[in-house]
C-alpha cells in the first residue's frame, strides 16, 4: 500500500534490511539505538517480531525439518515462560500450501517439547501482554523469538487477521479489525454503548456496530444504504460533520472518524466534539494519506494529527495498518486519560 516507500522508511527508522523473508516480511537490524518503533512510523510496521533465533534453509526439502526445528526451539526457548507457541507462513497461500501445512506441524511438535507451554484455540482470548514463542517458517526458513502479542502488534504469527464485513461497504472490515485490534490494549465499549460516527455513509462501519450491538448515531450529508433504514439503535442525521453539534445534554461513549479528505481537518472534526465524549472514551480515527507520495509529507501529516490529539487530551493506544486499510492508518485513542502508557497497563 506504499510502493516506493521501503528504502526512506527503514533509513527514517534507523533500521538496515539484512534480507527479505517472504513477499510481506523483512528480516531488518537496528543501526543505531532508537525507540522503536517511533510514532510516526509505527503504521509502516503492523507486525513486530524480535528474531531470537533462526535457521535460513529451504524447510520443504530439508529432512526431518519439523523435528529438529522443534527440537531447536525447545533448546533456545524451554525456560523462558512462554505461554503458548503460534506458527505462521512466511509465504501465504491457502491452508493447504506447504509452508502452512508445515507451520501447522511445527507449532503442534513445538508444544509437545517447549516447556511450559499449552495448547490454546482461541488466541485472541490471550492475555496481550502475556510472552508468546512465535515463529514463521516459508521458503527463506525459519525464524523465532519471544514476545507478547501487544510487543508484536497483533495476536497472530505474522499479523492480524483480515476480518470480512457484510456487504454495504469495505469500510465495515476497518471497524472491526480496529475494535479486534483493540483488545491488545483495551477492552472495546460494553454493548449498548453509544457511538457518535462522522462521515458514516454508506453505512459499512455503522453496520458493523449495530451488528455488535451498539447505539450508533451516524452523521454525513449522505443517506446511509436502505438496508439500513429503521435499524435498531441506529439515529441517522443528515448533516455536514463539520458543523454538526451533539444535542444537548448528550453524551457517548466513542467517537468513530473515516472521512476522507485531509486528516488534520478531520481531526479537528473530532476535537470539536470531544466535550460530549465521556472521559476514558473511545476515538477509533482513520488517518487517511491516500493523496500522498512522499514520506516527509506523511511522517509530517502524521506527527500533526498525533499532536493535536495529544494536545487535546487524546492518548494515543495505537497507530497502525489493518489489513482493511489502504493508504491509510488507523489510529486507536483514549479521551482523557494523558498518563495512560499501553507498554504499563
């Protein structure tokens, strides 16, 4: 989603590319100490994986490869607490495909020998800031280390998951990767919470959150597609986001944010609205960049919007790249809570 980027993001980051390991993933080494990764560039990196131990081989042609990268990751991990083992590809491809089946096979040895570590269905059902073995096996091999999904940036070897939405719009996919993604940080809002959603049409996301059971009032000029008409819990307000004014007395608990057209106005959107925002509230806003080539620009683009959110009592939880998202980032805030620290909580 942002070709021609590579090489200005990593030398940004103070990183070098040591190799590619697959299509989406890049084995890379820090050239000089730095905080990593950095606010502005977080959404250029959606996964994050210390790479502890590896073996560069080709896993299909190598005898014996699931027993003795088995045996390997029970020596180099069996005392260091993780919880559970996750295995992921390297190289995509259906379930079917031999770096999946072979990842599959690993990850089912791995728990056998791996000390202390348990077999777990439900991997968003971890706790987030629990140590997690993960590794990814493909064509370049095989690479491993430790880490909490919230380190990693995502519950899965690899990444997030991409959800599939209903059919009014792609934009339903964002919402619910975003309220998923959530979790690594902070429990998403109670059913029957109140959303206030600006520029809602046609109405994927807002789908997607009465689906969930939420109170959604949706604000655009737009209509919202008649498939939603007289949906439970839905307030439909036919409005500029721009002037639009909460009534009186109300009060919500998120604020959810996907217009297009440049982010910092659509930040100062959601600014002005703040004060019907409960503290500890939700903001769920998309940082769009579709019209941007340059990465100065973007890192500029990006470092306003997370200033003026700061500023206004916006603490940021996350910034990153959905699979939903195209050239764009979701960010994740609470309202209210300045000394909130996602690395503490």
């Amino acid at each position: 989603m942002f070709d021609g980027l590579e090489s200005g993001l990593l030398e940004d980051a103070r990183l070098d590319l040591v190799r590619s390991v697959g299509a989406e993933y890049r084995l890379v080494r820090p050239t000089a100490p730095s905080t990593f990764p950095d606010p502005r560039t977080a959404g250029f990196f959606p996964w994050r994986l210390p790479v502890e131990h590896s073996w560069p081989c080709s896993p299909a042609k190598t005898d014996g490869f699931v027993e003795k990268a088995a045996q390997a990751l029970a020596a180099r991990f069996g005392s260091r607490g993780a919880r559970t083992v996750l295995v992921g590809s390297l190289d995509g491809g259906s379930a079917g495909s031999p770096s999946r089946k072979l990842a599959s096979n690993l990850r089912g040895r791995a728990l056998q020998l791996v000390e202390g570590t348990e077999s777990i269905r439900d991997v968003e059902a971890l706790d987030p800031t629990a140590p997690v073995l993960y590794a990814m096996v493909g064509k370049a091999g095989l690479f491993a280390g430790i880490a909490s999904p919230r380190e990693a940036n995502g519950f899965h070897p690899g990444g997030e998951k991409f959800i599939k939405a209903g059919g009014i719009s792609r934009a339903g996919g964002k919402i619910a990767g975003a309220l998923h993604h959530l979790r690594l940080f902070h429990e998403p809002p109670a059913r029957g919470a109140h959303w206030l959603e600006l520029g809602a049409s046609p109405g994927g996301m807002t789908a997607e959150l009465l689906e969930r059971g939420y109170q959604v009032t949706a604000v655009d000029r737009a209509p919202l597609d008649e498939r939603l008409r007289g949906a439970p819990g839905l307030t439909e307000v036919h409005a500029d986001v721009l002037h639009f004014h909460a009534p009186s007395g109300h009060r919500y608990d998120a604020i959810l944010c996907d217009m297009n057209g440049d982010p910092r106005d659509s930040m100062r959107g959601v600014l002005r609205l703040l004060p019907s925002l409960d503290s500890g509230g939700l903001v769920v806003f998309t940082l769009k960049l579709a019209t941007e080539e340059r990465l100065a620009r973007i890192h500029e683009l990006t470092g306003e919007v997370l200033a003026a959110a700061e500023r206004s009592g916006l603490a940021l939880l996350s910034l990153t790249h959905l699979p939903a998202n195209r050239r764009e980032f979701t960010c994740l805030f609470l309202h209210g809570t300045p000394d909130f620290d996602p690395a503490r909580a």
